[in-house]
C-alpha cells in the first residue's frame, strides 16, 4: 500500500508540473497565395495567414450571452426551467467573458475592396488566394465557358410552370406548393481556386439556397436514396477499405496498382444515360414498391428528374448561364444520381475483369478506383475495360511513386513480402489553429480523431511513423505539447472515467461559442438532462463573399404597397401614438410588412379585437398611431434576442400600450441595464 501511495503521488506532482508549465506552442501558419503585384499590409497578410477555418474571437453582447440562455432553457423540462434559469443568469453575471483582441477583419476587407483584389478559398490546400480583378473574371470566364453556355436572353418561368404543372397532374399539392414559395428563379455560383494545377484555375460551385430547384432536388433525393443496389466496387470509407485489404497485408504473390480519377465526374455525366440508369434502378428495386413510396409511376419521377435537369441555370453578373450536361457541383441530388450512373458502369467493368482475371480487386470511393491486380496483369488491359464502359466519362491514371500510392486518407506501398498502408491525408490542409475561437471540445476531438486514425488506419509497420507525422502537424498549428501527450495517454490506456450517459431522444441545442460562458452553460444544461452543443460565430471564409461582391444585396427584396419607414429586417420598434403613447414590438421580417399588418388590423379592427393600439383606442378618444413616424429601437438576428430586448423596452418605457413576449427577472433587467439603458 506504501508503494501505491508512493506512485499516486508522484503521479500528482508530475501531473501538476505539467500542467503549471503548459505553454502553447507557436503555429506556423501557410501565407495566402498572392498572385497580383500589389503588396499588402502586414496586419492584412496575418488576417489571411489565418487561414478560411479558422474562427476569430468577436465581441459577445449581453443580449447575445442572456438569448443562449433563454434558449437552452427552453428547451429544459418544465419542472426544472426556473431553476436553470435561475442559476444560468447567476453564472453570466459573475462570469462574463474576457475582452475580446481587436481582429483587424474590417481593415482588411476595406484594403482588399479598396485596391480591387478578389479572395477565394483554395480548393486543396486550405489556404487563401488573393489576385487581381483582371486575371480574376479572366479565369472565372474560363470556368463558366467549360461547363455552361451563355443564354442571349433570361429566360421566363416556364420551366417552374412546367413543374408545378407536373405536381397537379400528379397529385403532389405540398411540392407544388413548396415550388412557388421560394422567388430565386437562378442558381448563384461561387469559385474556388485549384491551387494543385497548373495555372490555377477556377471550380465552380452552384448553391441551390433560395431556388425553387432545391425543393425539387430533396423530393427526388428523398426517394432516390431508397434505392439500395448492388454496388461491385463502392466502398464507403477508408476503414472498409483495409478490411479488403488486410488479405494482402503478407503475400508471397506479387501484386501491382494505381489508382484511376473521373475527370469533372458532375458535369460529365449525359443526361439521357443517366434518366436511363435511373429508370432500370426503379425497376430494378421494383417500380410497385417504389411508386407505393413515393406516390408517383415511374414515368412521373422521370419527367420531374427531366424538369429538374433542365433548370439548371445558373446567374453570374446579371448574365444566365445553361449548364452543358450532367448534375451542379453543390447540388444535393448529385451524389445519388452519380452512384446510380456509375453502379452500372462498374458492373460492366466487372464482367469485363472477370474475363481478364477474376482475382483482381477494385474499389471505388465516389470518382476515385483503387486497383489491385496481379502483377502478372497489365495495368493497360485494365485501363482499355474501363474505357470500354465508360459511358462519355474520361479516366486518368495515377501509377504508385517512391513514397507510395495517395488513396482516400490511405498512402499504399507495396513491398515483395505485401501491401501496407498508413493513415495520411490526402489534400495538404493544415490543422485548425489552436488559438481558433473555437471551443475545446472541438480542439480536443481534432486531436483525437488524427491520433485515434493513425492508430486504425495505419498496419502494425506504419503505425508508429503516422501518429508522428500527425503529432508534427497539430504542433505546426499550436497545439501545445502536453496536451498531445496527455491525449494520446489515454487513447491508449482508454478513459479516466466512463461517459456520461445523454438522453438520446432529444435534440441538442445550438448556442454560439464563446469562451469562459458556453462550457458553464453546457454543465448547468447537464445537471437537467439537456445536451448543448457550440456553433461557430464566424469563419473568415465568410470574408470571400464580403471582398467579391462590391454591391451590397438590398435591404429588402419586397415590393411594399404602402412604405411607411425605411425597411429594416429584424427590428424592434416603437409606432407613437397620438395621445403620446407608444406600441412597442418586434419581428422578424421587414419592418414595413409589420407595419402594414398593424395598420389593417388597426383600420379594419372588428368591436372585439384584441389589438393593444385598438384597446387602447377605447379608452383613449381620437388617439391614432402615426405609422410613418416609427422608429427602430434595436436590431438582433434571434427572435429570442429580440424578445429579450422588447421586454427591456417595455419595462422602462412611459405609456406603453403593448404586453412584452417574456417576462425578465429583475435580475436579468439588472445584467442589461448597462447596454440596453
């Protein structure tokens, strides 16, 4: 027992040296690609050095700290509400988080803007690229030019009519309802740079929010993804992989491979092979079954596939672009349509191997084929199959190097004695910073998932080699040491003490991060059974869309009847009275839609309306509201926060006549006051 004390309390002072000594290492971070000749400021190369992921520490009001606990305590059962909130208030007032460093985002956007440079993401690297206007719409003109063609005039909404049309035939009233909601007729378009190739050219990638497509693709989706086929080369990720492999990890028989990409897999795909493939898919799986599911025959899912792949129009600079062929990269039908095309490509190419020789094994993640053959068996032969089947669709090869063969998150080498592989990344992204404003949980699960990956992903001859190479990449991005160490201690003992058990059957709730608030509002939500989960405020990718879009979007995209005030989204306001009164409230549209349904409710009130301007009005004579004199108190992107902040508004205002959403304890009025007052 003296021996047990002895250790337990070396293992004390150890632990405590440890951690009195932490120090976070210094990131060395990648510089942004430059390809222009203006030089820009320090402060600005060290806002891009950052990298798109990485998440600064902003300003965090006291409406914004008191709306997350509103909003986990919504969520907190009944019988337990008052005393989470209550002690959730409490810790925000005697916790409040640290000032915030000043992060020159502002600066650098303003200098971009200012001298005309444009900023993308990198497509591989993580990183990001910064070149001038001129070489920018050049390479964005080559990237539209390779996979749509331009339209001479906007076309009508005949293609939504057709649609919604289909839905009346077919007895969908929900779809077609969803259809004619949305007033996006074009998708937009965004550009990444392939930092990779050569010149540097341009990916583009649609974005399908605010269309009426989108609605159309998730109804095809939904049922699309019941189909469940034989698939001869598909693998889902890379740890079904090496189950295959593990055969081949010590042979004595000489073994080749290389691995074959699909070239733009989304825009090559041609249409009437795909509506074919996806016609013999449901007949296959059984057009009984699936019409019983879905609700339409098969011919009806074809027309509205049809409709669907010929919408795809794309808007760039008030110019309408039609997509050549195949599916938009950003589409959420893409994926599905895809496997299916290419589940009867690689059952072709599979009768052909079986002929050449069945041993050979190929495996396929998405438009990327793994090869392994004998080496008896000419890379060629194989090549020459693929080509046969491939329906319009180009394959490049890629042959195995000194340092091996890159496969998913694998790199593959072959030895006389067999085949081993090691877990590595396939693109050259570095790690999240450490000093990310991102929670710890996150951080911590990083470290985890690299080491715990290294460890299941490598064979016994590698493994070692791998959880260094990871181990020199996190402290490339400031992790600190120890805290390496100490994770990856317990992988390999396993944990201090089991998980806590979460209750499965309901939802997590979504708070921003922010540091030394969203963890002690994470256990008070424990103690009641609930599960809070952190969001990230921001990601300087964001900064893209700020520095390449010169013209603001509008503030508001409605044609208003009657415009009462200037229009602002997500307002609270005060509408005065004529007898010196006020009507306070808030929403979450356009100010002047709120307005008009005010001045309807006001004007054409019925001798039992309930309306607080109309209750008021019976006792105060003559008194009318002044709609064109309404002015906005605050602004704030959550309901919750708009509610707080009415509540406070109402509290301290002179002849209010409206009734607040939530009450506020003279607590929460207190821990306000010195922002709201």
């Amino acid at each position: 027992s003296s021996s047990r004390l002895l250790d337990s309390a070396w293992s004390m002072i150890i632990t405590s040296l440890n951690a009195s000594c932490r120090k976070t290492s210094q990131a060395v971070l990648d510089p942004p690609v430059i390809l222009c000749d203006q030089q820009l400021s320090p402060g600005t190369l060290e806002v891009l050095s950052k990298g798109p992921k990485f998440s600064p520490d902003l300003p965090f009001s006291r409406v914004d700290q008191l709306t997350s606990v509103r909003q986990v305590a919504s969520r907190i059962p009944e019988q337990g509400r008052s005393e989470f909130l209550s002690a959730a208030v409490r810790s925000i007032c005697y916790h409040p988080p640290p000032k915030t460093r000043k992060f020159p985002i502002r600066n650098a956007v303003k200098e971009l803007s200012q001298k005309r440079l444009k900023l993308l993401e990198s497509d591989k690297t993580g990183v990001f690229v910064v070149l001038d206007e001129g070489n920018y719409e050049e390479k964005v003109a080559k990237a539209l030019e390779k996979n749509f063609d331009q339209l001479k005039t906007r076309p009508s909404g005949s293609l939504r009519a057709r649609a919604k049309q289909l839905c009346t035939l077919m007895n969908l009233p929900s779809l077609k309802k969803t259809l004619g909601s949305p007033a996006k007729q074009y998708f937009s378009v965004f550009f990444t740079a392939k930092t990779h190739k050569d010149g540097m050219p341009f990916r583009s990638i649609v974005s399908e929010r605010g269309c009426w497509q989108k609605h159309l693709a998730l109804f095809l989706q939904k049922h699309l993804s019941m189909l469940n086929l034989r698939q001869p080369f598909m693998i889902t990720n890379s740890t079904e992989l090496i189950s295959h492999l593990t055969s081949l990890h010590v042979t004595t028989k000489p073994h080749s491979m290389f691995s074959l990409d699909i070239e733009d897999l989304y825009y090559s795909l041609d249409p009437q092979i795909l509506l074919n493939s996806v016609s013999d898919a449901i007949h296959e799986h059984g057009p009984c079954e699936f019409q019983n599911t879905s609700g339409i025959s098969t011919k009806n899912f074809i027309d509205l596939l049809t409709v669907y792949l010929q919408s795809t129009l794309v808007e760039y600079n008030k110019k309408i672009f039609r997509q050549k062929r195949g599916v938009c990269i950003g589409s959420c039908l893409a994926p599905v349509l895809s496997e299916i095309f290419l589940m009867y490509i690689d059952r072709a190419v599979r009768t052909q191997l079986d002929v050449i020789a069945p041993e050979i094994q190929v495996f396929r993640y998405v438009d990327d084929y793994l090869v392994v053959h004998p080496s008896s068996i000419s890379s060629p032969a194989i090549c020459e199959a693929f080509n046969s089947c491939s329906s319009g669709l180009n394959f490049t090869s890629e042959e195995p190097t000194d340092e091996g063969l890159q496969y998913l998150d694998l790199k593959l080498h072959l030895h006389p004695q067999g085949l081993c592989w090691s877990f590595q990344q396939r693109s050259k992204k570095p790690v999240l910073p450490f000093c990310s404003n991102h929670s710890k949980s996150v951080k911590l699960g990083i470290i985890r998932t690299l080491f715990a990956s290294s460890r299941s992903k490598s064979c016994s001859h590698l493994s070692s080699e791998s959880v260094l190479r990871q181990h020199d990449r996190l402290l490339q991005a400031g992790y600190p040491a120890d805290l390496l160490r100490t994770t990856l201690q317990r992988l390999i003992t396993g944990p201090i003490r089991p998980p806590l058990k979460q209750n499965r059957n309901s939802r997590p709730v979504c708070v921003p991060y922010v540091h030394n608030t969203a963890h002690r509002l994470k256990t008070l939500a424990a103690r009641f059974d609930t599960k809070v989960v952190f969001t990230c405020r921001m990601r300087l990718k964001q900064m893209c869309q700020r520095v390449n879009n010169e013209s603001r979007p509008p503030e508001c995209s409605i044609k208003h009847h009657n415009k009462y005030v200037k229009c602002k989204e997500k307002p609270v306001y005060s509408i005065p009275l004529s007898c010196g009164g006020q009507y306070i409230g808030q929403t979450g549209r356009c100010l002047n839609v709120r307005l008009r349904e005010h001045h309807l409710e006001v004007t054409k009130a019925s001798s039992d309306s309930f309306h607080p301007i109309v209750v008021h009005a019976r006792t105060c004579h003559d008194c009318t509201p002044n709609f064109e004199n309404t002015t906005v108190l605050e602004t704030h992107r959550e309901k919750c926060g708009r509610e707080i902040i009415e509540a406070f508004k109402i509290k301290y205002a002179a002849n209010n006549v409206s009734e607040p959403s939530l009450v506020l304890s003279s607590k929460e009025l207190e821990f306000l006051a010195p922002e709201l007052s």
